[in-house]
C-alpha cells in the first residue's frame, strides 16, 4: 500500500520548505510508504525552485507545475486525477496545505483511523473533540461554523463536521468511485472546493472520520488567499450542483 501526500501550493516559499521538512522527518519514522506531489499552481514567488530543489535530493517527492496560475480547485484537481492514474485503489491519498498551518505529523494518525475503521474519509477538524484554531478572527471562526451547521443540514455526513478542511485522507478507491458518478469532483477553482467534494461524497453515503485539528493559523507566512464571500456564495451554488 502506498500513501501519497498531496499539495497544493501557490506563493508559499516559506511555509512549503518547513512543511516538507516535517514530511522528510514522518518518512523516517513511519510504517508507510509515503511520497509527496506537490502542484505548484503558477507562483511568482521562489515556491517552484524551493521544491525543485528538495526533489533533486529526496526521490520521493514529484513537482508538478501549472503555468499560471489556476487557483486551489484546479490545484486539487491535478492531485486528484494524478492519485486516480497512479495508485492503486488500496492505496490512500493525503492532502494538506503547503502554508505550515497543518501538521503532517498527523497523517500517521489519520491513515491507522482510515485503516483500522475501514473507512473511505478521514479528515482532520477544528471541529471534533480536541480541535480547535489558533490566530483566526472571530469572523472567520463565525463563517466556519456557519458553514458546518449548513453542510451538515443539506450534505449529512455520518461522523463529519469539517467539511472545508483540506487536510484529508481519502482511500484511493472511493475517488475511482466517486469519479464514475461524478464527471469530476470539483467544478470550481476557488477555495470550496473541498468541500465540493465532501458534498459529492454525502450522496454515496461514505463511511467517514475525524481526527482533531489544531489550526496553528498564526503560523502562515503572507496574507491569506482565501476570498471569505465567493467562498460563501460557492457553497450555496452546491445546492444546485450536487443532487
């Protein structure tokens, strides 16, 4: 079985060096055989170069690079339709954010639940028992559990409160899965993405869990990319798109 670890990654030169080193320092310690994509999506900054460089010296790691930039969905997409092509159904896929604010240490945790729970989803929540988030404002606390309540009335997901979360273990063969119902998983290239997906996800009634998440926020480097109202207005467009 093999784990591939999935980022996104656009202007994060800083947070991407620390977040592969954390990776480079799970590898040694874990019972997994894990890799790592990173989809650098048409960064002006030295994202591309740090990675290139950590590739020339750690076989594990693969560079994808989009020309411009794109934005998270297609991001995403890219990790996906790359996890579709080259693992094997048994095999997990693992997406986190390339910013430093998630910690790949973990991915251990989340694949033994996803394993031993024989389950399709595991995702680690700020909203779980244990979770919590660290340097966001109370507006961006209060349109996030805004989101969860309504997610959670129109897209149930049995053991599932986080639905934005990027930080996420999928088994390889629910996404095969999900990619015959669906013509793709994601349709948008902003920040609802993932939850697009989780919404998908509901309408096959996958066996779902949470491990939890502190969201160490206040270690991001630069100002967030995240637009708070077309994300918004992205979720509610899913009552349309997802049936």
């Amino acid at each position: 079985m093999k784990v591939l670890i999935g980022l996104p990654a656009y202007n994060e030169e800083e947070g991407i060096k620390k977040v592969l080193a954390s990776i480079r320092d799970l590898r040694e310690s874990s019972k997994y055989e894990i890799r790592v994509l990173v989809v650098e999506d048409g960064s002006t900054d030295g994202t591309a170069l740090v990675v290139e460089k950590a590739a020339l010296s750690e076989e594990y790691i693969v560079l994808l690079k989009h020309q411009r930039n794109l934005g998270l969905g297609e991001a995403v997409k890219s990790i996906l339709r790359y996890a579709i092509e080259e693992l094997e159904s048994e095999d997990i896929l693992v997406t986190l954010d390339a910013d430093n604010t998630h910690s790949p240490h973990l991915i251990e945790r989340m694949i033994d639940r996803l394993l031993q729970e024989d389950l399709d989803l595991v995702v680690a929540s700020r909203f779980t028992e244990g979770g919590r988030e660290i340097g966001l404002t109370l507006l961006r606390k209060v349109y996030s559990r805004g989101a969860m309540l309504y997610f959670k009335m129109f897209f149930p997901i049995v053991h599932l409160n986080d639905y934005s979360s990027g930080f996420r273990a999928y088994r390889v063969g629910t996404l095969k899965k999900a990619l015959i119902r669906w013509d793709s998983l994601v349709t948008t290239n902003g920040f609802d993405c993932m939850a697009e997906i989780a919404a998908k996800f509901s309408k096959m009634k996958v066996k779902a869990g949470e491990v939890p998440l502190i969201l160490n926020y206040h270690l991001k480097q630069g100002e967030s990319k995240m637009r708070v109202m077309r994300t918004v207005r992205g979720y509610f467009s899913l009552l349309a798109k997802v049936r």
